[in-house]
C-alpha cells in the first residue's frame, strides 16, 4: 500500500511567512491523516537571498508552533540531503538528460536580449515570453559556443498549441491553453535549477505523493506536470490552497498585516492558539466549534472540505481565539510560566540591564523607562510626531524609507542597523538627530529612552519593522503615486 508522504519547501530569504506555516499545517494534517509522512526541505537555490540565519528562523517558528516533521535538514532521512543547494550535481544530471532526449534546449540570450524581446512584444501588443530564439539554432552554433564558453541557460521545450487538462484535487479539472505557459529556465547561469526542476526532481526522488501548494502556483502546475511526463514518472496529486488575504481581500503582505510567524511569537500569542487559528482560515470541524488542537484537527480532518474563497487573516479574530486559549486552557501556574518564557526571563532580561541600570535612582522606574521593551505595539498618537523638527510630510517619507531599509536588512545587528540609518540620513540630507527622532518615537513611544538602535537589537527585526510600520500607517501610509515616486527615490539612494 502507498505511503502518503508530503512536503513543505519554504525558501529561507526573509522572515518565515504565516502563509508557509499555513501550507505546512494542511500538508501536516493530510500525512498524519492518511498514516503518512511529512518532510521539510530548504529551497536555498537563490544564493544571493538565502541565508543560514533565515533557514534557522524557519526551522525554529515552526517547531514553535508544534509542526513536525519526519525528514529534514535538522533531522536527516534517508531521502536527503534537503538543502536544495547541497544537490547540485543531482539536478545538473537530470537537466543533461532532458538535453539529450530532446526536451529541453541552451538558450544563450543575454538579459539585455531578453529585455530588448519583451520592449518589441509589449509594443506590437504581445503578451511578453520567450520567443523560442534558442531553439532556432544549429547543433553546430550550440557546440561552438559551450565550447567558447558563453554563458547559457537551459529551458524547458513546450507544446505550442493546444490545452494542458489536469485534475486538481481540491478544484477538479483545470484547463490552461499552452499559449500561456512560458519555455521555462530549468538551470540558470550559475548551474542551480529553477524551482520547477529542482522540485520536480527532489518530489520524485523522496517520493512524494501528495502537493498542496498556494493557488499562485496554479498557472505553473502544466510546465511542472509535463517535466513528469518528460522523465516518465508518475507525478504527484497536486492541490492548490486558497491564498490567506488581508480584510480588504487583497493578498496578505507585511505592509497590511505582520506576516512573520516571529512576530506573533514575539507579541506573546499561544503557538497553539495561532496554530488554530490558521487552520480555520478555509477548513472548518465537522462540528462547526472555533477552538480546537491540532490533535483534533488530523482526527477529523478532510482536505475536500477546504473551502477554495479566499480566507481572511483578522488579527481581531485571533486575539479572541488567543484570549479563549489562555482563560481555557493555561492554570495560574501555567499562566506565569508562560508569561516567563514569553520575556520575563534571564536570556531576555539580561541584556537590558546595561541600558537601564546606569539611568535608575530606583526599581520603580525601571518599568517606565523599559516598559516598551514588554509591549506590543507602541502607544503612540499623532500628535506626538508634531513636535518634531521635521515637516509632517518629511517624517512619513523618513519612516517610509526607515521602513524599506529595516525589510531589507538581512543581518540584524545593532553596527549594521546603525551604518544604514546613518547612511539612509546622509542620503536623505536629513541631520541625525532629526532623522532618529521619529524612529525613536515608533520603537519607544518617546525620545527619552535608551539607544534606539539597542532597543531595535533587543526587540528583533519583526516587532521593530512592526512597529515603523503601525507609527506610518498613523500618520498615513503613502498613497500609491507616493509610494511609486518615493521607491524610485529609495532605491536610486547611494547609502
């Protein structure tokens, strides 16, 4: 009888995202339901973005939430290695045979000549993709060139009429024409696959059975299906979940809704409470009841009654099922030590003191000189942002571009975090001081405090972007012309 086994393969190039744990959940819950295994593999293809801080944060965020698995990097199988970028030669051999039997092909176009391609398609009214250049040449031009050791990529060959049928399990049959399936790039310059192979490949090979992936991955599911057919394997069950989404319906993103799992850990949520949480988002027990474990959960769980409209994240609704979790669930004893794992404890604690003791007469005010260090969200008004040097405009583009620079700052550590907003001032013709008021104002909720930059070290990357972002959307988020006009500007910043 065959073993159900599925997969999580988050790549580890930011926070780890509520919407993987989300996936991982349903995935999780359809292996145990079935008796199956559930296995854990790092895409870390993209070197330039993945780090092994990230891969760390993932690992840890989920095990928080008590989603294990039975294979995985931490944990090792006998299906391994599961670091994508530790399997190199495998994918490198799988391409080669897709270049020998005729179904893929060296594409040498440099970015400059795709560019240029897309430039002509958009202004004749085209739909961009790859022309197909790369198949129009002679195995004499392709061999001339691999040995004069010109850069290549290697795509994928396509039916070019047509429609691709294929049942999905959670929507039933889908069509999509060939016509909308671009010549996909298997193996980029570097030698690393893109993910339609490399994921191809490590399912077959660590047999997989089942796929429940988010729905933007549907238009993919063809080129994915026909690299099966190409190896003549048999391809797994593919499902496509629901996209969780912002109560404006649109997609959710960090700059509506926190989205890192590091965050609700770090405003003190229940891992047990948001792991149900996100469960109901698009699944519901038979018996209609909002509280449940994950225990609960596998014993009654159908993936056909995953509802397919989109589920929305109402962080309303999970401070309610939180707030039942605690008053239900933890004892008095169990409150306090979770109340001490949470932050009132010596790994936490301890590197406050050097801030905080030198500024104390006596122990009464250390609660509100750190008590933002033990908070959520600042409480903070507009008004306060009025007395600032800066114009009101000047402080919402300062905390734009605060915002932008804190996403995109991989290493947190307090000389980086500092360097970038000494940088982002001086690019900005800010003075310092002007600059930091507003930043120390939305991580603090007053400019008399410790340094801001500690603070921002002490309290993580998740609560402090958090943070930036809830001052701006006080004050009022940029408008869309704005936010496309101050971007161009942000990035054409030399800091």
């Amino acid at each position: 009888m065959m073993t159900v086994r599925t997969r999580i393969a988050p790549s580890p190039t930011g926070d780890p995202h509520v919407g993987t744990a989300y996936i991982a959940l349903f995935n999780l819950a359809f292996a145990r339901q079935h008796g199956g295994e559930f296995i854990l593999r790092i895409e870390d293809t993209d070197q330039q973005r993945s780090t092994p801080e990230s891969e760390r944060m993932i690992l840890d965020s989920l095990r928080w939430l008590g989603l294990d698995w039975d294979e995985g990097p931490d944990c090792g199988g006998d299906r391994g290695p599961y670091r994508q970028s530790e399997r190199a030669e495998i994918y490198q051999r799988y391409a080669q045979q897709l270049i020998d039997e005729g179904h893929a092909f060296y594409c040498f176009a440099t970015p400059e000549e795709l560019d240029q391609m897309r430039q002509e398609q958009q202004a004749r009214g085209e739909r961009p993709q790859y022309d197909g250049r790369g198949l129009r040449l002679s195995p004499e031009e392709v061999t001339r060139r691999l040995e004069a050791g010109e850069p290549y990529v290697i795509r994928m060959k396509i039916p070019e009429e047509g429609s691709f049928r294929f049942q999905d399990y959670l929507r039933g049959e889908v069509e999509i024409p060939w016509q909308q399936i671009d010549m996909q790039v298997l193996m980029k310059q570097d030698g690393l696959p893109t993910y339609f192979l490399a994921n191809v490949v490590d399912d077959h090979l660590m047999g997989i059975t089942h796929v429940f992936r988010g729905e933007e991955w549907l238009p993919s599911a063809p080129k994915l299906i026909k690299l099966y057919e190409y190896f003549g394997w048999e391809a797994p069950v593919l499902g496509h979940m629901p996209l969780l989404r912002n109560p404006d319906k649109s997609k959710l993103s960090k700059r509506k809704n926190p989205t890192s799992i590091l965050y609700y850990q770090r405003m003190g949520y229940l891992p047990e409470a948001l792991l149900n949480y996100l469960a109901r988002m698009g699944w519901s027990m038979p018996d209609e009841r909002e509280k449940f474990s994950l225990e609960e959960m596998i014993a009654n769980f159908d993936m056909k009654r995953v509802s397919l409209g989109g589920p929305i994240f109402d962080p309303e609704k999970l401070d309610w099922l939180n707030g039942q979790w605690i008053r239900e669930e933890l004892s008095d004893e169990q409150f306090v030590e979770h109340l001490k794992r949470w932050a009132f404890n010596d790994d936490y604690i301890r590197p406050l003191i050097p801030h905080i003791k030198g500024r104390v007469e006596r122990f009464s005010q250390v609660a509100p000189l750190a008590g933002f260090m033990f908070s959520g969200m600042t409480d903070l008004s507009a008004t306060q942002f009025e007395a600032l040097r800066l114009e009101p405009n000047q402080v919402r583009k300062v905390l734009q571009f605060v915002s932008w620079f804190l996403d995109d700052l991989r290493h947190w550590e307090k000389d980086a975090i500092f360097a970038g907003l000494k940088a982002l001032a001086k690019a900005m013709e800010v003075k310092m001081g002007d600059f930091m008021a507003p930043i120390f104002l939305s991580i603090a909720g007053t400019t008399s405090t410790f340094s801001v930059v500690d603070a921002m070290q002490l309290l993580g990357p998740d609560l402090s972007r958090a943070r930036v972002r809830h001052a701006l959307s006080l004050l009022g988020s940029a408008s869309k012309k704005e936010a496309k006009a101050w971007e161009k500007e942000y990035r054409a910043l030399e800091c």
